[in-house]
C-alpha cells in the first residue's frame, strides 16, 4: 500500500518541473488536449505527452478515453485532503523557522561584532561629544 | 449547504543557537518578525500590524503572484516572557475562509539555544469540497505547493 507520505513525494515530484507545472496552470483554467497543451511550448508534442504521463501517475491530471482527442483535465484530489493540508502548512511553517534561524544567526554574529568594537564605538562616542560640545 | 470541516494537529520542533530571550522576542518585536514571518515566495505583503500583549491582534495582509490575496488574523490569547505564546488565527485566501488555528510556541532553554516546540491545532474547513474548485483555492494550493518544493530543493 502507497503510503500518504509516497504519495505526496510523487506529487513533488511531478511539480518540480516547470513545464509541467505550467501545465497545470493552464488545465487550471478549463479541458485541454494536447496539441492545445503543446501550443506554448516550444517542445514537441511526444514530450507534452510525457510530462502528462508523469502528472497523470502523480494523479493530478485525468485523461478522457476518447481514442483521438483525450482531454486532459485537472484532477484537484490530489492537492486536497486533510493531510496534505497540514502537511502544506507544516512546510510553510518549516520554511519560515529557516529563516528564523537565519535571522537570529546574523543577530548573534551582530552582538559578537559589536562585543569586539565597543572599546572603539566609546572612544568614537566622546569624540563626538567634545564636537557637539565644541559647536554649542 | 453547512462546510465540512476537519480537524488536525502538527508539531515542529527546532532547536536554535541563541538563547530563550532572543528566540522570543523575534516573535514579540514587529521588526524582528517581519525578518522571518512571510508567505512563500513570491508572496508580496500589503499590510502588517502587531499588538503583542494578552488580547493583542496580529494581521499580515499579502498577494499571491497569481492576485489570490491571504489574509492572517490573530489573537494572543497567553503570553510568559521566554516562555511560552498562545494565540488563534484564522485564514483567508481571496475572501475565503480555509482555516481556523490554535498555536501554541513553547520555548525551553537546552544546552544554551532554545528548543522552540510549536503545535498547531487546525479547523481545516470544507478541505474536499468547494475551496479546491475554485480558482483562488487551487492558486492557494500552488502557491503553497511551490514553497514546499523550494523549501525542498533547499536542503
């Protein structure tokens, strides 16, 4: 049995290329079939027709039997269900403790770096003081 | 017709190299969260605003690439300095309600860094129905869809 986490690697998967994730975008908008789909690429219909293999092993398109003209259609239930919900927010989540992490990295190097140039920040500090003394 | 609703709960659990007081009050300065506090990638912040108190309000306000506008709305609910923040949002994706959170952020001092634990209990509503026939919603689910495979290729 696939397993949800199986499923969603597939999913992955078949999104990490952009031709195919274009792709999607325009079955986003209605039915298309190939020779439609290929249009706005500049690649020919027999690789169209290869990245559709692979969304559809991915589930994310259904093609209609029609022998010539199978539509390609989005099929959404892959990009649904509860899992696949928590699963997407816990990687917005993962994501943004990345750049927390980061951010806090660069404060620390910041208090470091500050640690060692205080002893000259103070002796900056009064030379501008006895300037602004100067000028008053 | 009433939504379905479904209900879920992750935990992220994060160990960082600076202290309790330094984790924390990256999520009580508005300047220091706005560091690490966005959407994914590509996503474009309209508006932000941080009352953090017991009772505050929290809303950031952005844009899709795509136009899908989300909206994140919430409240603190318990606040202990370096300690601990509970607060419940909800959010909107082009006036669309999908879903509504408790999340509670746990911070514990361990070896120097802090582990940061963060749970978050959801209210996934309609996940099967509606939401992903339209337009904004399967624009939600891309948008976020991308972010994960960048966070992926990433590491």
């Amino acid at each position: 049995m696939q397993t949800a986490h199986d499923a969603l690697s597939q999913t992955f998967a078949a999104l990490a290329d952009p031709t195919r994730r274009a792709i999607l975008a325009r079955l986003a908008e209605g039915e298309a079939s190939v020779t439609e789909l290929a249009e706005p690429f500049e690649i020919s219909q027999p690789a169209v027709s290869k990245h559709l293999k692979v969304l559809e092993n991915a589930g994310l398109i259904s093609r209609g039997r029609e022998a010539q003209w199978r539509p390609c259609k989005l099929e959404p239930k892959a990009l649904q269900g509860v899992d696949h919900w928590l699963d997407r927010y816990r990687r917005l989540w993962e994501e943004r403790f990345d750049r927390l992490a980061d951010y806090l990295a660069e404060l620390q190097a910041a208090e470091a770096a500050s640690a060692q140039s205080a002893p000259e920040k103070a002796r900056k500090t009064k030379k501008a003081a006895r300037k602004r003394k100067k000028s008053t | 017709m009433s939504p379905q609703v479904s209900h879920g709960t992750f935990v992220i659990d994060r160990v960082f190299h600076a202290c309790p007081a330094h984790v924390f009050s990256a999520w009580a300065s508005a300047d220091a969260k706005a560091k690490w506090f966005n959407g994914p990638d590509g996503w474009e912040l309209l508006e932000r605003k941080l009352d953090f108190r017991p009772g505050g309000e929290e809303r950031a306000v952005g844009r899709f690439p795509s136009g899908a506008v989300s909206k994140f709305h919430s409240r603190f609910y318990d606040i202990v300095p370096d300690t601990r923040i509970i607060y419940a949002y909800d959010m909107y994706v082009s006036d669309t309600k999908i879903s509504v959170s408790l999340s509670t952020v746990d911070f514990r001092n361990e070896n120097g860094g802090t582990r940061m634990i963060y749970t978050e209990q959801m209210a996934i509503l309609d996940p099967q129905g509606s939401l992903a026939s339209r337009e904004e919603g399967t624009v939600w689910l891309f948008g976020n869809l991308e972010a994960a495979l960048a966070a992926q290729t990433q590491k």
